[in-house]
C-alpha cells in the first residue's frame, strides 16, 4: 500500500533525494547514494513511490454462458 504506516526505507522514495538515472539518488542530507541506500533522516515522499500493476485478468477459464442472462 502507498500510505501505510510502516514503511520500509529506501532512498528511491525519500523527501531528501532526487532521481539522477541509472539506480542512483542525488540526496540533499548525505550526497550521492543508491536507491537501495537507506539513512536516519529518511522522509517518506509517496508521491515518488510507483506502485506495483495489477495482474490482467484471465478470462480464457469463462464460458459465453457465464456472461449471458
């Protein structure tokens, strides 16, 4: 979930860094760190967290009678 409490910490998705290409995190509070990197002045930004797709459903298993009346 993007809001949740427990937030695991990562540079990718703090308030301090800011994306330079190629996994890494320009940070204002420690420099250049990767997006793995993780530090005591994290702030969660949800606005730079991408949540994960939904699977497309697989209608192949239905039958024409299942969608008929």
């Amino acid at each position: 979930m993007l809001f949740r409490k427990k937030i695991e910490r990562s540079c990718a998705y703090c308030i301090y860094g800011a994306h330079l290409g190629d996994g890494m995190i320009l940070c204002t509070k420690k420099g250049i760190k990767t997006e793995t990197d993780k530090c005591l002045r994290f702030r969660y930004d949800p606005c730079k967290r991408i949540p994960v797709k939904a699977k497309a459903l697989d209608f192949n298993r239905y039958k024409d009678e299942d969608f008929s009346l």
